[in-house]
C-alpha cells in the first residue's frame, strides 16, 4: 500500500516538475541548473524508496540512508554551483 502511494505522489511531482519547466520555458525565463538538479533528485529519491520498500528492513535502512547521503551531496554541489 504504501509503495503505491509514493509511486503516485511520485508520478504527480514529476507532472508538476515538468510543468513548471514547462511554464517557464513559456515565458522565456532560464531555468537554473541546480534547481532543475535538485528537483530531479527529489524525484529520484521517491521512486527509489517507493522500490526499495520491498526489501527487508536492514537492506531497506542501507538504501536510504544512501539515498538521503546522496540528495544532501547532489543539494551541496548545486548550492555551490549557484555562488558567483
């Protein structure tokens, strides 16, 4: 149950991140690189623990905390990227 409720919030952020891009290409605005980064990580992540949720706990504990380590490196990069 559970996993088909990450995989739909999933899917519905991933619309409204493609809509958002969407919007802003429509009105000719740039979309900054780490926001798109950070935004595809987050997508990333939820799918990944919507998967994962089907392994038994200690592989599924390992698999996060990857995953959490992951998005807090790819969201330092990209706040460094943005520094002028």
């Amino acid at each position: 149950m559970v996993n088909l409720v990450l995989t739909v919030i999933g899917i519905i952020l991933s619309l409204a991140f493609v809509g958002w891009v969407a919007w802003h290409a429509a009105k000719r605005k740039a979309v900054k690189a780490h926001m798109a980064m950070y935004g595809l990580s987050c997508l990333t992540s939820i799918f990944t623990l919507a998967f994962f949720l089907t392994m038994d706990i200690s592989k599924m504990i390992k698999i996060l905390a990857c995953i959490i380590l992951g998005s807090i490196l790819i969201y330092v990069a990209a706040r460094l990227q943005q520094r002028p």
